[in-house]
C-alpha cells in the first residue's frame, strides 16, 4: 500500500480494501476468530452476512465461502428451522486455538540451545511425505536436508497432534539435539537458521504491514475516534493483515532473528491498534450479534488477555 495522506477511518477503509482487497473465505475464518469465538463461537448466518457486508462480500459470496469452509472441515453448520448457524468443528479446534494463540501472544520465545530434530526415513509414502513437509513448515519447522526438519524451540504436544493429523505417528524419528561439547571443527547449530529458512519473505510481509497501518495509527493517536461499525472493520482487516504474515513466521526464538527483527515493531503496532479500537468494535459485534441472539455472552476472559493484556 503506497503511503498517503489520511483524514479519517472511512477514507482509510475504502483504500484498504480498494489496493488489498482479502479474499472472502480467509475473511470469514479471521471474522470468526477475532469477533465470533470470544461471544461462544457460534454465530447465525445472517449475523455474519451483516458483519462481512462492510467489506464488501454479498450474500451469496458469503454463503459460498460459508460452504467451501465447511466442506474442508473448518466449520460445522447447525439448522433450526429456516435458520443457520456455524462454529469451527471439534476436528479443528486444536489447530484453530493453536493458530488463534500466535496472533496474539508476546513476542518473548527464547532459545535453550537445543533443536527438535524430525527425520522421515524411507517409511512414508510419497503422499505422506507431501503432507507431513507441507504441516510441518506451517507449524515453523526447516528442512536442512532431505527428510530432515528442525525448529530450536519445538514443541512436544504440537508435534504429537500433527503426527496424528498427518497418521505418521511412529513412522519418524524424532530426537533432541545440541552443539558438541569440545567439538571444535562442527558448524554452531545456531547456523541451521540459514540452512532452514529464508526469512526475507517474512521481513517483507512484516514491513508491508507496518507501511499499510503506521498511518492509521497516527491518525487515531490524533483524536479521531472511529464509529463502532468502522471499529469493527479496522480491527478484522488489522487481525486479517497481520495474521496473514504472522501464520508465516516461523516463531524462531528471539536469539536466532536477524537485528532488527520488524516482527517486533509488527507486533507492537497491531498491539496498540487493536486496544485503541476494541471497545467501539465489541459494541458492534454484540449489537449485531444480539439482534439474532439477544443471549449472546459479553467477550470472554481470554479476549482480555489478547496483546498482553488489553486494559
């Protein structure tokens, strides 16, 4: 987004989604994260065809996307009557919660020294071996040679899911390793970043997102005060922007980035526009929701500790 002068939210919107239009499917599954998932998780078809038609998306894009999520497992649909209702299905949940967890946690992973190695051997089957590389790299893992992925801070119980997902459970071998003590002629471990990943893709998605909500930022720390619906569309396309970058990021430990890592700057700016619009944007959100639901609950607990705390 080329930088310009900006003299208020709508102006801002409208070039938004005029130069970085999201694409309608995404749309809806960061909608239901941000805005749906705090209320119960559960929302009427008709509350989310009125969410999305800020953003453009019509009734019948809305439903098709609606349809193609459910058909890949991300959503289960409930009916009553001529009525419909959608919330992500228990196959799911474990990823989406996961995913949900890295868009707002603190940027604070440090490094112990030791890589969780995954090695594939010659078990897997050539779709197997599609499938597990393709997991494995969204959960942040390096390929540093063939049939072997790293990441310096894996984690046990992430793993053990996707191994079930992928039904290579006992099919890998799996280890922890570390640098040698007394080895004097071995490359450090550290330098398996460069083997693993290219981190310039991210940077770049990383210093996109800041060149696209810096100005935005200035203008509300300016006094401007938003209306509640356009609240609400500030704070989906900043969650939408920034986890489409942030769902890349391989989660290295702080040790291992480059200086100076723009994920840092990324998060802080996301940080201090989400508080600055998420009260306007939760009147929103549960007026539209109560006119279906009028018993749809207030944002949970967990909303609160989004960002390190929103208060």
């Amino acid at each position: 987004m080329r930088k310009m002068k900006i003299l208020n939210s709508n102006e801002w919107i409208a070039h938004f989604l005029a130069s970085d239009p999201p694409r309608s499917k995404s749309l809806v599954m960061t909608i239901f994260g941000d805005a749906i998932v705090p209320h119960g998780g559960v929302v009427w078809l008709g509350s989310l065809i009125e969410l999305l038609a800020p953003f453009g998306v019509n009734d019948r894009l809305l439903r098709t996307s609606v349809f193609r999520l459910a058909q890949e497992g991300w959503l289960g649909s409930h009916r009553d009557g001529r009525r419909s209702s959608y919330a992500i299905t228990p196959e799911s949940q474990a990823r989406f919660t996961r995913a949900q967890r890295r868009i707002y946690a603190p940027l604070h992973l440090h490094w112990d020294g030791n890589w969780t190695l995954v090695m594939s051997g010659n078990s897997l089957s050539a779709a197997e071996r599609t499938l597990l590389r393709k997991e494995l790299a969204w959960e942040g893992y390096g390929l540093v040679s063939p049939g072997v992925f790293c990441h310096p801070a894996g984690n046990a119980d992430t793993l053990d899911e996707l191994l079930a997902r992928t039904g290579t459970r006992g099919k890998l071998f799996i280890c922890h390793a570390a640098d040698m003590p007394g080895a004097r002629h071995g490359r450090p471990l550290r330098e398996m970043v460069d083997e693993g990943w290219d981190l310039s893709g991210v940077i770049d998605g990383y210093q996109q997102f800041i060149a696209q909500f810096q100005p935005l930022l200035a203008l509300l720390r300016g006094g401007h005060q938003p209306e509640p619906e356009q609240a609400f569309v500030i704070r989906s396309l900043l969650i939408h922007a920034y986890r489409r970058v942030q769902l890349h990021d391989p989660q290295l430990p702080v040790e291992l980035l480059p200086e100076p890592w723009p994920g840092a700057a990324a998060y802080e700016l996301a940080r201090e526009l989400y508080r600055l619009v998420q009260v306007q944007a939760e009147q929103h959100i549960l007026a539209v929701l109560r006119r279906e639901d009028e018993h749809t609950p207030a944002a949970d607990s967990a909303f609160d500790r989004r960002f390190g705390g929103l208060a």
